[in-house]
C-alpha cells in the first residue's frame, strides 16, 4: 500500500472517530423534525413529528425557506442525515474530509484529479488545517454545522476544479460543450451558489470577469462555462432573498440575540482582526512569495498558477471581510475563508519548488539559516500536533463514555417514566471542572455539547426530550456549565 493511501485512511479512520464519540448536539435536534414555522427558539409542539422520508424534507425545507433561512442544500443535506441516521454520516462525513483533502491537492496541482497524492502533501494539508482551523470540533464533527460549512466548502471547490482545469487546459477532452453537460453544469452552479452567504458572491465576480476576458480574447461566448456561472448566480439570488433571512433576523433582533448599529460592526471587527491574525503567517508568506517570484522569469504556465493563488487569496480575505456587516458574524463563517488560504499558500509553494524561484540568488548561508528555521517550524509544529491531537482522542473517548452514560439514563427514564425531571450531565465533569485545560490541551479542537439548559421549561431541553420520547429532561445543577 503506498504511504498516501496509508495516510488517507488513516485520516479517515481519525475524523470517522472523532464524529463517533460527538453526539447530537443543539440545532441537531430541531432539524430532525419536519420544520414548524419559527421552530428554532421555539419549543416544537406535541404534533411536531420526526422525519420519516424524503417528502419530508422536501416540505420541510420549503417551510424553512420561508420561515427560518435560505441554506437550502446545507439544511437539506442536515435533514437527510438525520433522518438517515447518525452513524452513516459519520462515514460519510470523515469521508467528506478525505474529499476536501484531496481537493485541495487537486487544485494546487493544477485541477488534476488523481488519487495518487504524495503522503507529505497531504500531511502538510492537514497538519495546516489542525493548526489554523478555530472551533474544527464544531465544524468536522457537529453535524448541522458540518453540513453549513464542511459539505458546502466542498461543493464549492468542486465547482472551482472546473474552471480552473478549463483555464489550464481549454483543450481537455472533459469539456464536450454540448446541450446536456451545459444543463448539467448549470445545475452545479445552482446548487454551488445556493450554498453560504459569504463566498459565492466573490467567486461570481472572478469567474464573470474571467468569462468576460475568454470572451474578448477568442472573439466566443463559451456557453458551458457560462451555463455553470448563470446557474450558481440564479443560486445565490435564492440564497440571500430568502424571506426566512428576514425573518429571522427580525426575531433575533426582538430577541436582542442581535444589536443592530455601531455595536455589531465593533464586535464584527473585532471578530476579523483574530481571524486575520491567526493567519497572519499564512497571509504574509503568500504576499512575501509573489514579491519574490515577480524578481524571477517563469513560464507562462506558472504564471497561470500564480493567478489562480491571487483569486484564492482574494477569496480567502474577501469572504472574511464582508462578515463585519453581517448580523451573525460567528468564526466558523470564516472556515471556508481558511481553506482558500490554504490552497493560495500551497500554489506559491508548487510554483517555487517547480522553479527554484527566489534561492538561486541568495547566499550559501541565508539558504542554509532558513533551512535551519524551517526545520525548528516543523519540530514545533510536529509536536503541537501530536500533543493536541492524542488529548482530542482521549478526551473524545471521555465525551462518548459519558453520552453513553447519558443515553442509559433516558432509555431507563423512557421504560419507566416517572413525574420527576430527568437530570443528566452531557459532558464529563473532567472537562467541567477543567474547561480551560481541556480547551488548551485538545487546541480547541473538540466539540463539546451544550444542548441542555438547568431549565427543564427551557426550549432547547423540550425539543430534546421530546426527541427521545420522555416527559422532560435538564443538565444537572450541581456544578455550573461554562
């Protein structure tokens, strides 16, 4: 077995893990209903009944458009796990991650699709993710906001490897343009636009202005690609005037959940300066590189390379950025934001590998003393990862236990129901106890649940007692949740 194959399974076998010992939490249990009106915050009426089949969904994600938020696919795709059941999406979502490990190698390698990945580049790939993704538990194991962000991140690259292998290689033999893979393509593109708020707007903006330019360069409209692009357009046109956008922004503004003015762009700033600052070092080696190749002769391939890492890099700032005028600025929005970065720093690494561009210049001992530096990263990094990642296992093991537990308590509660209130504790006390430590140890990586309130009234405690069929449910009082 070769050692990238090796690797990717492991990988899998890793977030497959991960997924497993994360249980439902929060909205996972509102989604597992047909959607009533204003269901979130709300506690589900005694009709409220789960999902049971595909119509379902359908249903409710129309009443959802209109009542809640226009992430149709996201929500779709949420619904349909849930309906599913757990444990087939948490294969399907450690293999999503595989998935957008690999397309990330895809499009640095020039929108090549091959599973015949070199094992360091895909180390690299995910020891960058592990290190710079904030909040990852929430975002590779919670399994609403998987399908938000994880799933429709990688839709979106999957609709870029297009293009960007067209603007390569116009000549590829996959691009037959005819009637059906235009209609195809275009249904692509509705569901990529139909994704998140943030990122779609941006990506219509450099893939028209490519269009455009192709245009005046051939004298041709390519009605493929601009299929695709109309399609993702008329997506995200459903996406943001969704009247349930409006809806909730309106409930959560009476709810004072949001304060809209002055105050919200401040805490929204605030937001974006740690996002940018934590990538800082990404974000400074990217410009520091197209600084350094701009002083080198490259081919007019690489050149392409080098535009691709700029639409990327715009991507990855310009997707942030506009968060600060949104009224739920949260720093999982941004995750997709890290991923572009990602793919823009690894193509300035191909295209300067390829070349040698930047060393043949330098003296024998800066060569050698960034060498050395570049050495002393990889320790450190090496060991951060080891250490946050061997406290994520042993800590997810301690969250499944106690979920175990917890699930024990309410299928006893459900065989002999009583008039008490079932009172359970979701997480291990371990982690009550050492919040901080545990925080710090695991690098912030684990999702920890928060569903239940000490208010058993509370809507959140309802919906998930009524989930499991029981009278009602609370977190245990003798210790305060952080």
């Amino acid at each position: 077995m070769k050692k990238g194959t090796a690797l990717l399974l492991f990988l899998f076998s890793l977030m497959w893990y991960f997924n497993f010992c994360t249980p439902l939490i929060c909205d996972d249990y509102v989604y597992a209903f047909v959607w009533q009106d204003n269901a979130m915050g709300i506690a589900l009426p005694e009709s409220a009944e789960r999902v049971s089949g595909f119509m379902d969904i359908i249903y409710s994600q129309w009443k959802h458009y209109f009542s809640w938020g226009g992430r149709t696919v996201a929500h779709f795709l949420a619904q349909l796990f849930l309906w599913a059941g757990k444990d087939l999406f948490n294969l399907l979502n450690a293999g999503c991650f595989i998935l957008l490990l690999l397309e990330i190698q895809w499009v640095i390698n020039e929108g090549r699709i091959s599973f015949n990945i070199v094992a360091k580049d895909i180390l690299w790939t995910f020891g960058i993710i592990w290190i710079f993704t904030i909040y990852l538990g929430d975002i590779f194991t919670w399994l609403t906001l998987s399908c938000n962000y994880l799933w429709t991140t990688v839709i979106i690259l999957a609709f870029i490897l297009i293009f960007e292998r067209y603007y390569l290689n116009a000549e590829d033999n996959c691009f037959e343009r005819n009637r059906i893979s235009s209609v195809l393509f275009f249904l692509f593109g509705l569901i990529t636009g139909w994704t998140n708020e943030n990122v779609p707007c941006f990506l219509i903006l450099i893939l028209s202005l490519y269009i455009f330019r192709l245009y005046v360069r051939t004298n041709k409209i390519n009605w493929f690609l601009v299929s695709g692009l109309i399609g993702m357009v008329l997506g995200y046109i459903l996406l943001v005037t969704a009247p349930g956008n409006y809806v909730r922004y309106a409930r959560q503004v009476e709810d004072h959940i949001v304060t809209p003015g002055y105050s919200l762009v401040e805490e929204n700033l605030h937001i974006l300066a740690n996002i940018l600052l934590f990538r800082l070092v990404m974000i400074y080696y990217v410009l520091r590189s197209f600084i350094v190749i701009r002083q080198d002769k490259i081919n007019l391939a690489c050149q392409k390379l080098l535009n691709i890492s700029r639409a990327f890099l715009f991507l990855s700032l310009a997707s942030s950025t506009v968060m600060i005028f949104s009224p739920y600025f949260r720093y999982r929005s941004s995750f997709s934001g890290l991923i572009f970065l990602v793919i823009s720093v690894g193509i300035v690494r191909r295209v300067r590998n390829l070349e040698g561009l930047g060393v043949q210049n330098k003296a024998e001992r800066i060569a050698n003393f960034e060498r050395t530096i570049k050495k002393v990263i990889c320790v450190i990094t090496s060991a951060y990862i080891s250490v946050t990642l061997s406290a994520s296992l042993y800590i997810g093991s301690m969250q499944y236990q106690q979920t175990q537990s917890m699930l024990k308590e309410i299928e006893k509660d459900k065989q002999n129901p009583t008039n008490t209130v079932l009172a359970v504790r979701e997480r291990p006390s371990w982690i009550d106890k050492n919040y901080f430590a545990a925080t710090v140890l695991t690098g912030g990586h684990l999702a920890y649940p928060y569903s239940l309130s000490t208010d058993e009234n509370c809507w959140i405690n309802r919906d998930v007692a009524r989930y499991y069929g029981i009278k009602s449910i609370r977190a245990e009082k003798e210790e305060a949740l952080p």
